[in-house]
C-alpha cells in the first residue's frame, strides 16, 4: 500500500486548499444554541415548551434518531481509523491532512452532544439503554473494511458522510410532519455539516482518481464487492441481538434510509469520480464495468427488501423501554 500513501501525501497542498469547509469555532454554532438555557429565569418555560412537542414522536421515529445518535457518538472509533490517512503521532501537527482530521473531528463532536442532550431534555427514551449501547459501541470497535487501504478508507467516508447527510435530513423532515420543528432544525444543522464534510471527502478522493485511476478504480470495486459496512455496525445493548439489524429495518420502514438511498450515493459517487469516461484496461477495465452497474442492480432489489422489511414483525428496543418499533 506504499504506492497509494505516498500518493495521499502528495496530496497535502491540495487538501490544504479545502481546508474552507471547515468553519472557524467563531463563526460555527454549537449544542447550546439549539437547547433551553437553563441559566434562565423562566427555565422552567422553556424547557417545557422544548419538551411537548417531542410528546408527539413516534416509537419508530425515536429508535432511529436514537441509533444515528449512537454512531455520531462512536466519533473516538473513526478518528483513530481517519488518523491512519492523516498520520498525525504527535497530535498537533500542522500538516493539512492533520488539520482537517482534527477540525473535522471537533466539528463531528458536536453532533453527538447535541442529539444526546436533545434526547435527555425531551425524556422520551431510557437513556441509561442508550448510554450502554454508546458504550459497547465504542469499546466494540469500528471496522470499515478498508484497513489496510487509504483509497477504500476515502471511498467509505465519502460514502458514509452522505448517507449520514441523507438520515439526518430524512429524520428531520418526519419530525417536522410529527410536529417538532426544534429538532427539525437540528437535524438541518447537523446534515449540513455533513454535506461540508462529504464534499471534502469525494474531491479528495476525485484528485486521487485523476493522479492514479486504473489503482483507484480498482479499489473502489473492491469497497463495493464487500458492501459497505455501517459505522454503527457492532452497536450493542446488552438486550437485543442483532441490535443494528433491529434499527436497520425502522429506517428503511420509515423511509429514513433505504437501499435506493444506498444504490444513489453509489450512482452519484460514480459520476462525481467520472468513473464511466475515464480511460482504463485490463483489469481495470472490468473493475469499471462493475462499479458502473452496481447502482442499477441494487435499486432492482430495493422493492424487494422494502416488502420483505414490511412484512417484518415489530421488534423491541430497550431504548424505548421495550417496546416494539
């Protein structure tokens, strides 16, 4: 993998000029801004009126802005994975990749704060379930399947940045329909920080298809052969098995996240890459033709899971205190 780490610090120059998606911690906002001050006089209005609407959210609803919570919290597992790209030992380094790795990493950081603190003000889950399952999450560890690749560690993230983008807006457009515009306009927030990220991400990894195509093509069929791995995969509350699998299927049922989602980050990643037009042979050339047809053959089978996670009997989640979502 030498050859594909000296291509990425090659890179530095060019990842310095995307440093501007991040936001200076002046300009930025942060959890507070989105909670009742409880500093206030009338605190106890305020959380009141930041409550009831939550009153309204459905069981499915919660379960699935609990499991987005849950990986956003899991941020220490992707940032020692990302510091294999940014290779940062001492921890405040100057280089352009370390910069983003950290700035990104203090940006995430946020997200996790803020949806926790949301669930806890609003009292609607059993957040002593939640806080387990962060636990064990964290302490399972994050295997993307891309180690020890930096191009696949790219292509996940430029992929996952998107798909996280996609469930937080889908999450916020459902509580919106249920009544509670607070948590509309987080979800909004945290999703564009998340558009920021998955530009940085995808240009990145589009410099690299320029500098290096044949290698990089053929890595990015290799990510999709195996399917890409949830962050939030080895989630775990000590209750339920299959945990993931449990909140996999709400989001799908609700329209949260689906495999049309899945099957469109791949189309748009395709195109973004211009992976169709560029050049290739040999092996190459038939990782090409695979990665071009992969949107099309999963968006075949997405009415096909739909039903089947349709026909799927409610399962319990202890983050709802065991009821069935």
């Amino acid at each position: 993998m030498a050859p594909q780490f000296e291509l990425l610090r090659s890179l530095s120059g060019f990842v310095g000029e995307q440093l501007h998606l991040l936001t200076a911690v002046s300009d930025t906002w942060q959890p507070s801004d989105y909670l009742p001050d409880l500093a206030a006089e009338d605190w106890r209005d305020r959380l009141e009126a930041f409550r009831t609407p939550a009153a309204e959210l459905s069981d499915e609803l919660l379960v699935v802005l609990v499991g987005g919570m849950v990986t956003e919290e899991a941020l220490p597992n992707y940032a020692v994975s990302l510091n294999l790209i940014a290779k940062d030992p001492i921890g405040t380094s100057p280089d352009p990749w370390a910069l983003w790795l950290r700035g990104w990493t203090a940006e995430e950081n946020r997200h996790g704060d803020l949806l926790n603190a949301f669930l806890r003000l609003t009292g609607r889950v059993d957040m002593r379930a939640v806080e387990v399952t962060v636990h064990n999450l964290i302490a399972n560890g994050f295997d993307p399947r891309t180690h020890p690749n930096p191009y696949a560690g790219l292509i996940y993230t430029s992929f996952q940045e998107t798909a996280t983008k996609i469930s937080h807006m889908n999450v916020g457009k459902l509580a919106k329909r249920n009544g509670a515009a607070q948590l509309n306009k987080i979800c909004k927030r945290i999703a564009g920080d998340e558009a920021c990220h998955e530009t940085f991400y995808t240009r990145v990894m589009g410099e690299v298809m320029e500098r290096d195509p044949e290698r990089g093509v053929l890595v990015f069929r290799d990510v999709l052969r195996r399917m890409i791995s949830m962050p939030g995969r080895l989630m775990d509350d000590g209750e339920n098995p299959g945990l993931f699998d449990r909140f996999a299927a709400v989001a799908q049922r609700t329209n949260i996240y689906t495999v049309t989602d899945y099957a469109g980050i791949i189309r748009d990643l395709v195109a973004a890459w211009k992976v169709p037009s560029r050049a290739l042979s040999g092996k190459a050339a038939e990782a090409q033709a695979f990665v071009c047809k992969q949107a099309e053959r999963l968006e075949s089978l997405a009415e096909m899971v739909s039903e089947e996670v349709a026909q799927q009997a409610p399962k319990a989640f202890s983050w709802i205190y065991g009821r069935r979502a």
